[in-house]
C-alpha cells in the first residue's frame, strides 16, 4: 500500500507472511536492501510480518542447514517482488478516501495459563482477550473499493509442530473470504498479540487454521456490511413526532480530512540482568540439544545490534493518516499497549502493529509476566517497566499530532 502526502515522500505499508526477524542482520539483508531500491528513506517503509508461525525462514546464517542453500535465491526473490509490488502501488495511486471502524472478533484469547508455580502458554478461559478489530475500507473517487485494510491481535499458532507446510495460518483463508467478497486485495496488520493466540491452536491441521481464518473473515465483512458509503457521514436533521417522538439521522456527503504526518520515536529503556552465553548453556543442559541451540542463537542475534554500550532504545514509528493512526514496532507488545493508546485517545482510531522494521524483535510484556516469569519475561532483554515507557512516549507522540 502507497500512501503519498503532501510533501511527496511516499509512505509504503507492506506486510508479509512471514514470522519475525531473528536479528538486525537478517532485517537489514532484506528491508535495507528494499530500502536501497526504492529510493527512499528508512522511515518511509513499515515492513510488517505478519507472524505466521508456519512461514518460511527470514534467517541469512542457515546456509548449513538442511535446505539452507535455497534461502539466499529465495530472498532475493522476496525482496525483488516486495519492490515490485511497492512501484505498482505507486504508479497506479489514484486519489482515494479511508472509511475506517472499529469491530469486534471473538479469535484471540488470553494464551498464559497459570500451571502450578508457572505459567504455560495455554488458554486462559479465566481472563478476557482483546477482541477489538480495526477496519479500514479504501474506495476511489466513484465509490469503488480498492483494498481492504484488517488489524487485529492473535498470534497465528493454529500450526505448530505437527505441521510441516508452509502457510500463512489463519490470515490466509481470512484474506481469501474477505477478498472474494469484495472483490479487492486486503492488508492484514497483525495486532499487539504477546499474550493472545487462537483458543483452538498448536495443531497440524490446516483445516483448522482455515476455521479460525472464517472466524475472522466474517467478522471483518460484518465491520464492511455496516460502513456508510465512501466520504459520507450522518447527522442528526430532524425530529418527527409519532406514538414517541423520534429523531431523524440523514446520510450527507463530506470530505475526509487529508492531513498526513510520520513520526519516529525510539524509546529507551531498561534492560535487564542478561546472562552470559555460558550461562545460558548451563540452565538449558537438559534441553534436548537442537532446541538449545536454537535458543541461543535467538539470544545472540537478539543482542546483537539493539544493545548498544550497554543500553537500547526501542524504535517506533508512528503514522498519522486522517483521523486514523497507525503504529508500528518490531516487538511482540501484549494487548495492553494498543488497549492503553485506545483508552487514552478516544477521538483517533488507532491501529498498532506487531514485527515491524527493526530491530528490536523480542516480547514486551506487563509487569505481571515478569511477577509470574512466564515465556516472555525470559525470553526478552528487556525489564519490567518497559513496557510503560514505551505506551507513555507513544502516547506523547501521538497527542503531538495535529488535531482533523
């Protein structure tokens, strides 16, 4: 998706199907090099994965692996379509208005499951999820829809270790479902989904991915079946007396507001006590030898390029399109992040984004999970507290944004 402001600086929305980025190397091998092509400045590209667990790797090192040896031609692949499919959206920009509402979907539920002295990540029935979803309908001037825009939190886990094909888990079907209908491409932006997952998940069927992708297609064709048309509004003309008097609401046309900005902020923020290498080693002895060393090149590359002398800011990038705001970051934020910045700015619709650019791509969970020291608590180089800091400046930014 092309959007392009008054100051001609195009900003290009892309999302993938892929997981997440294993470090700041393999981010830059590929969103630097698609940078580099198009010309244009960092800030300009929100590279959103959509989180797929079932994706195809995003590392650079896996060259002795087995299939390493096709990642590289792979990438390159990547890279030239994402180019390619940046310049068609620019070349074939035409002016256009965003009808954007909120939703509901019932997907995602809260995945930390207390387990005796630990949490598991496991379905909670006991704590309510986050079931906003955010839609944004894109029409030309004649009223034609051009795209389709979807942002909600669930971590796509429907497949998990059973699985052995590649798939975009339950964005796909939802994407198929939503684009037959309307007959237009959609965007999906996955959500602030560190604590949410589907409550039917880590299986091996793909019909069951296929499911809960219905579950959320049909949900976003019911935020579309309810939209007014493209740049009108109601309001409030008449009162008309009967067995009660009743208030008439008359459709009107207007004109969206245009206004468009782009911030970037980077955060700082703590970190916490962050064992050696060897010491990792030591706590995952009996941890059968592969998973070990998956985890600790995970926490090499983590480090490597966001700690910085001994301290790391966290990026965020902060876009303001009408009335709409999107916010993009490369970390897995729990829900709390976006259901603050909701709560605190009641007069923008806001859409937060997951995995997006770089780097810093690791969990950002609330206090709690480090109290219960679940899976994200220890798997992040932050510490407790982060995740305040970065809501609090986000939040800043976004009431600096010009008022529509």
């Amino acid at each position: 998706m092309a959007l392009i402001p008054e100051d001609g600086k195009v900003n290009y929305l892309v999302t993938v199907d892929w997981g997440w980025w294993q470090g700041k190397a393999d981010d830059l091998a590929i969103r630097g090099e698609v940078i580099n092509e198009l010309g244009i400045e960092e800030n300009q590209l929100m590279l959103h994965l959509t989180h797929t667990h079932a994706g195809p790797t995003t590392a650079s090192d896996v060259a002795n692996e087995e299939g390493g040896e096709f990642v590289a031609a792979y990438h390159a692949k990547a890279i030239s379509q994402i180019v390619a499919a940046c310049r068609e959206a620019h070349d074939q920009s035409v002016v256009a208005s965003i009808t954007w509402a909120y939703g509901k979907c019932d997907l995602a539920v809260n995945r930390d499951l207390p387990c005796g002295v630990e949490d598991v990540l496991a379905y909670n029935p006991d704590v309510p999820a986050d079931d906003t979803l955010t839609v944004g309908r894109v029409c030309d001037a004649a009223g034609k829809v051009l795209g389709v825009v979807v942002n909600y939190a669930c971590h796509p886990t429907t497949l998990a270790w059973a699985n052995s094909k590649v798939s975009p888990d339950f964005v796909g079907e939802a994407r198929v479902l939503i684009q037959e209908r309307v007959k237009a491409p959609m965007l999906f932006l996955q959500g602030a989904s560190g604590d949410l997952s589907p409550r039917d998940g880590f299986s091996g069927d793909t019909d069951l991915a296929d499911k809960n992708g219905r579950i959320l297609g049909f949900a976003t064709l019911a935020v579309l079946a309810k939209m007014l048309p493209a740049a009108t509004r109601l309001r409030f003309t008449n009162t008309v007396e009967s067995g009660a008097l009743l208030g008439e609401w008359t459709m009107e046309p207007f004109a969206p507001e245009s206004k468009c900005q782009r911030i970037r902020i980077d955060v700082e923020v703590p970190l916490q006590k962050l064992p050696t290498i060897e010491e990792l080693r030591e706590r995952w002895k009996d941890v059968d030898e592969g998973a070990r060393e998956t985890r600790i090149r995970r926490a090499m590359k983590l480090r490597a390029g966001y700690i910085v002398d001994g301290g790391a800011t966290h990026p965020v990038w902060i876009w303001m399109w009408g009335d709409a705001v999107i916010v993009g970051q490369p970390g897995e934020a729990y829900s709390h992040f976006q259901t603050e910045l909701r709560r605190r700015n009641p007069d923008r619709l806001i859409s937060v984004l997951n995995c997006t650019n770089g780097p810093g791509y690791m969990y950002i969970p609330t206090p709690e999970a480090f109290e219960r020291v679940r899976y994200q608590a220890w798997q992040t180089l932050l510490a407790s507290g982060a995740l305040e800091l970065i809501i609090e400046a986000t939040d800043k930014a976004i009431k600096s944004l010009p008022k529509n």
